[in-house]
C-alpha cells in the first residue's frame, strides 16, 4: 500500500486539517503603541466601570430584576427601550461611516476580540519568550521548563479569564456585593453560572481561537467589502514599487540589479496575527492593526529606503487617482449619524422623569348623571422614573368646568413603580356635546418642572 502524496489528494482535503498554529512576532512603531494605548484604555474602562460610584450607587448597573438601568446619573426603564433602538443604530452607522472611510478600524484597534487577544499574548510572551522561543519551547519535549512556563501562562490566562467573567457579571449584580459573595463562597447559581461562562469564553477565544473567530466566526469579515470602495484606506502593498522582490545587501543598489524595494525578508508575515501575506493583496483575513506598517517601516529604515512600502493607503492612489475623502456616500452616513446623535442626545435632555397613560373605559360611551352632567370613565396611569418614592397631582383641562372624581389629593408613586387609578371626568351637559378632546396632566409636588400630560376623549350628547 502506498502513501498519498498531498498533490494525490482530493480537493477539499486540507479544510479538514487543524489550523497551523500563528505565533505573532513582537514588533514597535507608532501603530504598535497606538494599539497598546487602545487596549490599555478600553481594558481600563471595562473593568474599572462597575467600581465606579455616583449618587452612593454603582455608575454602572443593569439591574435586570428590578428593572433599572443605572448609566452614571441617567436611570433608565424597560420603557425606555427606544434609546436602545436609537443606540443600536448609531452603533451600525458609526461602523458604516468609519468602515467606509478606513477600513476595518474597528477590528484592528478597538474589537473586543482583538483587545482582549492581545492581552493573551502579552501573557504568553511573557512566560514563553519571545517568538523563537516560543516555536521552539512548543517542539521541545516536556521537561521541568517546559511545565513551569506552560503551566505559568495558565495560571495568568485563566487568573484573568476568571477576572474578566467576575467583571462582566458586575455589571448585572452590584460588583461590591458580588465581591462579598465570592470571598465567602456564597455565589448563586445563575450568578456563577455566567461568570464561568463569560470567563471561559474569554479564555477560550483570545487564548485559543484567536485569529479563527476573526477568519470563521465574525461576520463581519465577509460583508466588508460591500461598505469598501476604492477612496476606502486599506492597508496595501505597493507592488510597483516592491517588485520584482529579492534579497541584498544594504550596500548593493537594487535599482541596478533590477530589484524593487521589498527584500523578501517575510517579516511583515510574521508579525501579522492573522497569519496572512499582505503582498497577495486585500484579504479578509486582514483586521488593519497595520502590524505590518511598522514592521516594514523599520525594515525600510535600516535599508535607507523610504518608508511606505506597505501603507494605509487607496486603491486610487496606488493606482496614480486621486482619493475622495467626501464622497457621497460619506454625507449619507454622517447626516444619518447626526439626526440620530441630535434626536437621542436631545430625547435624553429633555425626558421627563414620570410618564402618563390615559385609557378611556371603551364599553360605555358616556354616563348622564343627575344635575345634568355627563360623565367619562378612564384608567389613569403613573410611571414614576425617579429612584425615590414622588408625590403627584392629577388634573384635567379641555372641556368647560370639567373635574376629576375619585382622585383625592396627591398620589403617591414608588419609585420605579406604576400606580394605575380608575378616573371619573365629569362636565356639564351643556359644555359637553359630540367628540372632545380633554388633556390630562400629572405635576410632581416638589418639582413642578416634573411634568407631563396625555390626550383623550371625551364624548357627550350630540347637540
């Protein structure tokens, strides 16, 4: 019996081997500290974000039994659900506008998964060395050093997964309490449950997966090139200037060997976290940390060549174009990203913290009563969105010497609760005739800027 050669084997063969393992090489330059900077920051965020206190609360909160959402001094309310509408959308059309204009930011500086892999293998290196060392540690057999930097790295990987899962269940239950809890070992069920789940999560993709949830798992990798155009800053190889490619000494000219300026030295392969050659062109594969920018910037420099060989740059401008920055696509997504921003941010200023509802009783049209009047039944309901227990008058206006029965003084309203009231509106028969309309109003006692009303029907005899 004979071996298959790998040329004897059938189409398809290889989608069914592992992933060769991709040991990023450590690289400086200005996009290198730029992405320690981003990391440093929105890791700083996420977990500094539940110890941060406001008004003797946690700043940051979704507090999912009691129905509150705690956003420094915002509290919002399941019926606030239109500010997440609204901030889903800036969201897309803020990777819309972005991605169109540069590429996949995103991906490259601020994406979770690129953050939080990154912070795997600063670990890694660490404990393991650098990238030869860490190749050459994974062949080498196990021996007393191999275990204790292995099992070092798995300390830290997993001391921090754990961490990490701690932090995001603070964000749901208060961080402070949870943190008694954990140190008496008095955790609830569901409480560990997603703590172990965000933390295993968090190790197994960034210590792991890595670069396959970027090839295989984001989606956002494929659709890509439908926001991309050719005024789009992508990170690209120049192949006029780079080619032919080859070998040298720093002392020989290229030019007269007919050699172009890339000299094949492979280094902007290995520093890219994604394992890809960005001279094959655009991939999408590539997540733009522009790793390969600063490796062949230092590469150029000790060949005294002039740096961008491999550049954020257009398809137009490698093509001798020129690059429009305002295109209309651009205006599209900034006039949809402004209307959004000025209608949230306006909402958001202007939102009163009480709502009303006014349902009118439907089974009855109107009620004579004696002293010829008429009277309307209604369903009146008080959401109070303050944290504190608040105080309400309830009034109408809208039909001639119209007034309130079965409305005695203030209301008061719980805090985050709903008070629901059966109302009576009354009016004489003479001012009430065919279809009102009647408006009413509900004032906080200690703040009369607390304020809102609601519109309804009032019927009456057809005159």
């Amino acid at each position: 019996m004979t071996d298959t050669t790998k040329a004897e084997q059938p189409p398809g063969a290889g989608l069914y081997e592992s992933a060769a393992k991709i040991y990023p090489r450590e690289i400086e330059g200005r996009f290198a500290n730029l992405s320690k900077l981003a990391t440093y920051v929105l890791l700083g965020l996420f977990y500094a974000g539940p110890w941060l206190t406001w008004d003797d609360r946690q700043a940051f909160l979704f507090d999912l039994p009691a129905r509150k959402f705690y956003l420094l001094g915002l509290t919002l309310w399941p019926q606030d659900f239109i500010y997440l509408a609204w901030l889903l959308m800036i969201l897309a059309y803020s990777l819309f506008f972005f991605t169109a204009l540069g590429g996949r930011l995103f991906c490259g500086f601020a994406c979770p998964q690129t953050v939080w892999t990154e912070a795997f293998i600063w670990m890694e290196q660490w404990t393991e060395g650098t990238r030869s060392k860490r190749m050459k540690l994974d062949k080498a057999p196990w021996n007393w050093n191999k275990l204790r930097r292995k099992g070092s790295k798995q300390i830290l990987w997993i001391s921090f997964a754990l961490w990490t899962g701690f932090t995001f269940v603070g964000y749901f239950t208060p961080i402070r309490e949870l943190a008694v809890d954990v140190v008496n070992f008095n955790v609830g069920g569901w409480t560990l449950f997603w703590g172990l789940f965000y933390g295993f999560a968090t190790y197994g993709n960034a210590g792991y997966m890595r670069e396959q949830v970027c090839k295989y798992m984001c989606p956002y990798a494929r659709f890509q090139s439908v926001m991309f155009d050719k005024d789009t800053l992508i990170i690209s190889y120049d192949e006029k200037r780079g080619e032919p490619r080859g070998g040298r000494k720093r002392s020989v000219d290229h030019k007269a060997e007919g050699l172009g300026d890339c000299i094949d030295c492979t280094l902007c392969v290995q520093v890219c976290p994604t394992g890809i050659d960005i001279r094959d062109g655009l991939q999408y594969e590539c997540i733009a940390c522009a790793a390969c920018i600063d490796a062949c910037d230092s590469v150029m420099d000790k060949m005294n060549y002039p740096r961008g060989l491999v550049r954020y740059t257009t398809e137009h401008a490698l093509e001798g174009g020129k690059t429009r920055i305002f295109r209309p696509r651009m205006f599209v997504y900034a006039t949809l990203l402004a209307i959004l921003l000025t209608a949230m941010i306006t909402s958001l200023a202007t939102r009163t913290p009480v709502i009303l509802e006014v349902l009118r009783d439907r089974n009855t049209l109107y009620r004579e009563l004696p002293g010829d009047q008429v009277e309307n039944t209604y369903t009146v309901k008080i959401l109070n969105q303050s944290n504190d227990a608040r105080s309400f008058r309830l009034s109408v206006d809208g039909v001639p010497g119209v007034a309130l029965d079965g409305v005695d003084g203030e209301i008061l309203v719980e805090g985050g609760g709903v008070m629901s009231l059966p109302v009576r509106a009354r009016a004489q028969r003479d001012d009430a005739y065919g279809i009102m309309t009647i408006t009413f109003a509900v004032t906080a006692v200690d703040d009369p800027s607390v304020a809102t009303e609601e519109d309804s029907r009032f019927l009456g005899p057809t005159p």
